[in-house]
C-alpha cells in the first residue's frame, strides 16, 4: 500500500478521535466478544494458541473471534476455543480499511488484541470500528506508519528480542486480569483424520514401526538446508531401521520426489495426501520430528511429539521452550540473528546461506541420537548395540 494511502487514513483517524473518545465513555458495557489478530504464519498461529484458551479465563462469558489470514485458517477449524474467523486478505485497500471497520463494529467487538507489532492496517480498523478496548504489541523496529497508527490504541506492550513470544501474548491479558496463565499449545484433529493416518501407515507397512517424519522445506525462502542433506539424513535414520515419512503439500512434493530420487534407502511420501487441517493427526501417530522452523515443527511441539528443530538463524528460544522434546540445531557461523520480529531480510540474504550451509548432516544426525536417548532409551540402546 502506497505512503499516500497511509497517511491519510492516519489524518483521517486524527480528525475521527473525539468521536471515539465520546463513544468510548457513553458505551461502557462488559466483555461480550474478543477479537486477536494474528496475521503470521502457521507456526506463529499455533504459538498463539495458549493465547485463545486463556483469554476464555480471562473473558469467560465471551465470544472470541481470530483475525487472521486464509492459509492458517485451517489450523483452527477444529479449535473449540474459537467461535468465528475473519480472514484479513479479503479486505484490501482504502475501501478495505473501513470495510474492516464496519465489520467489527457490526460484530459489537468490546476487545481488540493485536499479538504482533506492525499491524497498522488492523489496528486503525479497531480504532474506526470505536472498540473500546485496543490492545497491541509494539516494537522499538516498527515502520514509521505503524508507530503513528498505535498512537490510537489505549493498552501497548513492547515485545523485546529474545522475549517467549507465547508469554509475551499472555501477557497482553495481564491489563485486564493478573493471574497464572498455561503456555501449553494446542492442536486438534478430527476421529476421522486420526484413521486416515492410521489407515495411511497401514497402507505403507508401517503401522508396527517406529516411525518419524521429515519436512523438507519452510514458508520463508531463506530458510533452507537443502534436498541433499535431507536425503543423506533420511538414509542414515533409514539405515538404523527407523522408517521416514516426508510430509507437505502437493506444492511440496516435487522437492521431496527430489530428494527421494538421490536416496539409496526407501522412504515414504506423504506430500498431497494430509489437508492442513488433517495434518496434526498424521504428525500425532509419528515418534520424532525433525523439520526447518516452520509451521509442521510448531504442530509437532504443540501434540508433545519429540523434535529436532533445524533452526539455523533464528532465535529459537522466542517461540521454544528447549527442553528433552525439544532440540534446536543451530548454526556455528553467526549469532542468531532472525527474530519473531523483526525477521531481517535486505541485506541478510546471504548470512541466512552460510548460516543453513554451516549446519552439517552429522550436526542433526547427532542431535535426532540424542533425542532417541532422552525420549526413547530402549531404541537408543537398541541401535547402539
């Protein structure tokens, strides 16, 4: 959206703020519905979660609605905790702007959370739609817009580098109620994807077998290790009698055909047969996981299945809790340096490459032992006979 665009809508909320203000004071009634924006990705959705449960402590009688994006509505679906979705991308431009407004005015929303920093589209929105409580992150690395834009929220929180960022959102309830909040993930599966899954590793011969899964790409373009590293590391967990499943979408399965053509062992694609919203059942029938940081490593941590989290860049500690379920390989060339936000791009496009080209194959192999040795001891010492 162009400069000019924002700036007047900015003008536009300067010129409007007695009218919410009056509003505001005549309209006091209690909590009826919450809206939380939370426009990243599958990963940082299912990182909000605890967020959703929460709140219902918080607002017990109130009805809690998630704005977001279309591709991490799935996730969702399933989750009791969320009785209605907005989805952001269909609301575009000026028009867009108090279209968005009159839909939350319409929904008589009585608190608005914004979870990430930089939602200055959606925050003027609540602003326009009189809401009378507006809650949102911010960040000393927000764009200029998005600074002015806050000005009109009346609850602000900093997010700091290498703050938890499921606490953080929690911690945007504590204006409204201070008490002890469960940082626990949650994710949902119908009985009928559980049987699908099952079904599906019958169907594979896998269904006795200790089985794990691989994901082989990440929504950010940077963050890539490479097809051949994943084959070499699918052959040696092959080779130690362990059966590999790769998981992804059909957009994905080109990449794992790829790296399943260079390997000398067999292993299994998954890639096209699990919508997102039945994915969570497949990745729950798994042992382990092991996966860039992106959405299915996030799915994983939330259902309590072991981890190795090819973390490379980033600072994995601002959306994991590192634990014996949970282990980040990290690279040896930088300091972590790609945050929840910001996320630097322009200038680092080639610091993510040596980050993921410094992370061997024997780094996670390593790591995927030492998780078997802490979660599962019997096959560590099974294999290390």
């Amino acid at each position: 959206m162009s400069f000019f665009f924002k700036l007047t809508a900015i003008l536009i909320a300067i010129l409007y703020y007695p009218v919410v203000f009056f509003k505001n004071r005549i309209n006091r009634k209690k909590p009826t519905k919450i809206l939380i924006s939370q426009t990243a990705k599958i990963g940082d959705m299912v990182c909000t979660t605890p967020f959703f449960r929460e709140a219902k402590k918080v607002f017990p009688d109130a009805k809690l609605i998630v704005l977001g994006n279309s591709w991490n509505r799935p996730i969702l679906e399933l989750n009791p905790r969320v009785d209605d979705f907005i989805e952001l991308d269909s609301f575009i431009g000026f028009s867009g702007l108090f279209k968005l407004a009159r839909t939350m005015k319409n929904m008589e929303i009585s608190h608005f959370f914004n979870v990430n920093p930089n939602g200055w589209f959606q925050n003027l929105a609540s602003f326009f739609a009189c809401i009378p409580n507006r809650v949102v992150a911010t960040s000393e690395y927000e764009s200029l817009m998005s600074k002015l834009a806050r000005i009109f929220c009346n609850f602000k929180l900093e997010l700091r580098l290498g703050y938890l960022k499921s606490k953080f959102n929690l911690d945007l309830l504590r204006f409204f109620k201070n008490i002890e909040f469960d940082e626990k993930k949650e994710v949902y599966f119908s009985e009928q994807a559980e049987q699908k899954a099952k079904e599906f590793l019958i169907k594979n011969s896998a269904e006795q077998d200790f089985v794990i899964g691989m994901s082989v790409v990440a929504g950010n373009i940077y963050k890539q290790w490479g097809i051949e590293n994943f084959a070499k590391l699918a052959d040696r967990i092959i080779n130690l009698g362990i059966k590999v499943v790769f998981t992804g979408s059909n957009s994905d399965k080109k990449k794992i055909l790829e790296a399943m053509d260079i390997m000398e062992t067999k292993a299994i694609d998954s890639s096209g047969e699990f919508k997102l919203i039945e994915l969570p059942a497949l990745i729950n029938s798994l042992k382990a996981f092991i996966a860039l940081d992106s959405g299915p490593i996030y799915i994983a941590n939330a259902l309590d299945v072991p981890i190795v989290d090819i973390s490379g860049s980033s600072v994995i500690e601002e959306q994991l809790i590192l634990s014996k379920k949970v282990i980040a390989v990290k690279s040896n060339m930088y300091e972590p340096f790609s945050h929840v936000f910001p996320t630097p791009v322009n200038g680092y496009e080639e610091r993510y490459k040596e980050c993921f080209e410094s992370i061997s194959v024997d780094m996670v192999f390593d790591a995927f032992i030492n998780l078997l040795k802490l979660n599962y001891p019997e096959i560590y010492e099974k294999i290390n006979r």
